[in-house]
C-alpha cells in the first residue's frame, strides 16, 4: 500500500538532501497537482548531518510551513511562462553553486557521488517521507509504489520533532541507485 492523497489535503511540501556532511532542505511552490522547488521565495537552508533528530524535526516543520501555494490559473501561460522557466533554470544554477560552495566539491558529479534524496509532503494528518532513486549521474527521481525498492516512511499527527528527524534520515537511508522493477510475469502459453 502507498500513500496518496488530493492535491487539496497537502499542507506542505519540500525537499531533503544529503550532500556528504550537510543535509539540504527547500520547501517547495504547489499549484494545485503542479509541484516543485519554489526557488523565487522558498526556505533553502543547510544543516550538518550532526545535528540531533529534534533539530533536524524543527527544520523540517519549517520549511514545510514555508510551502507556497499558489493558484494554478494565476501561473504564466505561453511566453511568459516559457520566460518564467528560463529564469528559474537561472536561479536553479545559482542553487546548485551554492550547494557546491557549502561542501567543497568541485562539480555536480563529485556533488552527487554519495548524495541521497527525500520528498516529504504533510498533510492535516500525517507526514510523509519517500525514498528516492538516483538513476542519472546528477538527478534523482521518484520511486512507482510497485517497484520492490519504493519505501514510504510515515508520522502520524502530531509529530514529535525527533520523530521527524528520524523518519527522514530513515527515507534518506533508504534512497537507492536505479530502482528495480518489479519481476516480470510470464503469462503462460498454449
């Protein structure tokens, strides 16, 4: 079983890295199904791997408290929405160099060699913490809930701090290297 909810029940969304010896947290824009890192005015912050489950839980609830949300038909359409994207990509390489600068790698690749990745959603009920896959050098991707490799870590409301730490460094932990399909079924023949 996999979690799901509407678009409507998230309460906040973000994302959590971890680059060597620094976690990385962003909180994320949503307009309605349409969600991804809010680069204009999220919470990006760092924080050493050292830090206790309870610190690190404050910091999630946090950026989870900056998600913005937005309505999807005030988004730009056509060119603008073409010029919109290209700004971010803009400020989606400043982000990166930024991650580069506060762990001392030289490039992504090197970045990325031992990264591990997170998704985290809230709702009124319960956090939510999902593996994910590194399938390309420098990119993470999610997991489908049929694949063997997908792990789904959940905390009930209300949620401890500590309890937050845990489950995300546990969904970290969990992140693989190209995710394994399920095992194909050989229909019989006649």
């Amino acid at each position: 079983m996999s979690f799901k909810c509407f678009s409507k029940d998230v309460t906040g969304e973000i994302e959590i890295y971890r680059f060597g010896t620094f976690y990385r947290l962003t909180s994320c824009m949503c307009a309605s199904a349409l969600t991804g890192t809010d680069l204009d005015h999220g919470l990006d912050e760092f924080l050493p791997t050292t830090v206790s489950d309870s610190e690190f839980g404050v910091a999630i609830r946090r950026c989870h408290d900056a998600t913005r949300f937005e309505d999807v038909d005030a988004l730009p359409t056509g060119e603008a929405a073409k010029a919109a994207h290209r700004e971010w990509k803009k400020k989606l390489v400043l982000w990166k160099r930024k991650a580069l600068e506060m762990t001392g790698c030289k490039n992504l690749e090197e970045l990325y060699e031992d990264a591990r990745y997170s998704s985290s959603t809230r709702t009124k009920d319960v956090y939510v913490f999902l593996n994910n896959s590194r399938d390309k050098p420098t990119e993470f991707s999610s997991i489908p809930s049929i694949f063997p490799d997908y792990r789904e870590f959940i905390v009930e409301q209300p949620a401890s701090d500590e309890m937050l730490g845990q489950a995300a460094r546990a969904a970290l932990d969990a992140g693989v290297r190209n995710a394994q399909r399920p095992p194909r079924v050989r229909r019989g023949s006649k």
